[in-house]
C-alpha cells in the first residue's frame, strides 16, 4: 500500500514525520501529546545535501521529534504547536489529500494531485512512496509521467507496470522514452535491460541485444545473464544441429 504519510521535505520518510528542533527539544515535546523524542535516525535522505540531496546522520547524535500517524486533526493540532520551534518541513496526508507545511506558521493545501506536488520537488521522494504492486497506482504513475514527460523514473515505473501486466507495446512505448531520458547510465540501465526483455518478447532479437549490451556495459548483471543466455542459446541449439546431422550421416 501507498504509507499514509509521506515526508518529503527536509527529509524523506513514510508514515511518520521527523522535525528538527530548532532550540530545546523539552518544551517542544511539552507542546502536543502526539510528540515524541527518537533517536538519530542514520542514513536518512534529506533533500539539498549536494545540491541533489543525500543521506546523513538526521539529529547529528540529538533526539528528533516524531509525529506518529495520528488522525488528521490530530496532525494539524501537533504542527500548529511545533511550527516555529521546528525546522521548516513539509508533508502529505495521502488519505485525505492534504498537504501540510510548516515554515514558522502552518499552510494546509488540499490536493488530489499531491504525488505531483511532491514530484516537483524531488520525483525520486514521489516514486519512492508508490506501490506498483497495487492496482490503483497505475493512475498516479501515469499523472506523474504527465506532469514531468522527460522525467526518468515515472517512464520506468510505467514500462514496468506493463511489462508485469504483459502488456508489451505499452511496455516498449514507456520503456524506449525512458532509455533515452535524462538520467546517469547506472540508472537507466535497467529500463535498457527491461526493454532488452520486451524486445525479446516481440521477437526482435537484435535490437534486444544492443540494448542488453547497453545495460551491461552499465553495471547491470541481469542484463548481462539474459544476454549471455540469448547468445548462447543459438550456438546450444547449432552443435545440437550438427551432432543431429552426424548421427543421421552414421546411420546411413
């Protein structure tokens, strides 16, 4: 299922939200029951850190303050408390298509679109928080390759919805716009390697093989075992051929 909630901003984080204080972290906690002390969380992915973000150490070896997932007049009741004593953040209530941010006040945005709005900000943030397993994110991918068409990530994701539903052309056509879009190789080589499987699928043996090569050269092992299992299948069935052909040859 898609977390309920979904953090974007300074951090990234599914069904909780981490604020940092911006003072002492006592009183902060004295300001709503739903707020708690955590310890540093490490390795989390916050937005901005070499220029396109990064993971560090959340807290620096301080506690952080949490906010469970409450009910909404719950979360807004602990936001409107912790605003100015907190780091600026911003966050999404999926179920109710409300998106929260805290700068020193609170703003609060109903939004059906909110997959959007996070994916203008950080579309990996976006990406992340989708299931492809469930049926209903199809149209939220969908809307997402809308929204951003060069993007890289909602083009992969929709080859491979398809591609898992057995839907080759649409596989081919989301797959081949996300193979040249604009991402480092390491990233695209596993849309190169899915559309290598498509293409094999439809039958087109060749141009499967340049981009499995492509995904290869890239880092990519499954490419390279479904490659090497393509190019050795040939040869396999070419000395079963010939040792086919001696044996008739002895028999005569």
């Amino acid at each position: 299922m898609i977390p309920r909630l979904i953090q974007w901003q300074p951090v990234v984080a599914h069904d909780e939200v981490l604020l940092l204080p911006t003072g002492d972290v006592e009183p902060i906690v004295a300001r709503h029951p739903i707020a708690t002390l955590v310890p540093t969380r490490i390795d989390l992915h916050v937005s901005g850190v070499n220029i396109d973000g990064g993971s560090i150490d959340l807290g620096a070896g301080m506690p952080v303050v949490r906010l469970a997932n409450a009910p909404l007049e719950e979360l807004l009741a602990a936001s409107r408390a912790l605003a100015e004593l907190v780091e600026p953040a911003c966050f999404v209530v999926r179920d109710d298509g409300i998106v929260i941010e805290l700068a020193g006040d609170v703003t609060v945005t109903p939004d059906d679109a909110w997959v959007v709005r996070i994916a203008h900000d950080d579309v990996d943030t976006a990406c992340d928080a989708l299931d492809t397993s469930d049926p209903g994110t199809l149209a939220i991918v969908q809307q997402l390759a809308d929204a951003l068409p060069d993007a890289y990530r909602p083009r992969a994701m929709l080859g491979s919805i398809w591609l898992a539903r057995g839907k080759l052309d649409d596989a081919r056509r989301e797959l081949e716009r996300a193979a040249e879009a604009e991402a480092p190789d390491h990233i695209r080589a596993l849309a190169w390697s899915m559309l290598g499987r498509v293409l094999l699928e439809l039958g087109e043996s060749r141009r499967a093989l340049a981009w499995l090569e492509r995904a290869t050269t890239a880092g990519h092992d499954e490419a390279d075992r479904i490659r090497l299992g393509v190019a050795h299948a040939p040869a396999t069935s070419r000395r079963r051929g010939r040792s086919c052909s001696r044996i008739t040859q002895a028999g005569r």
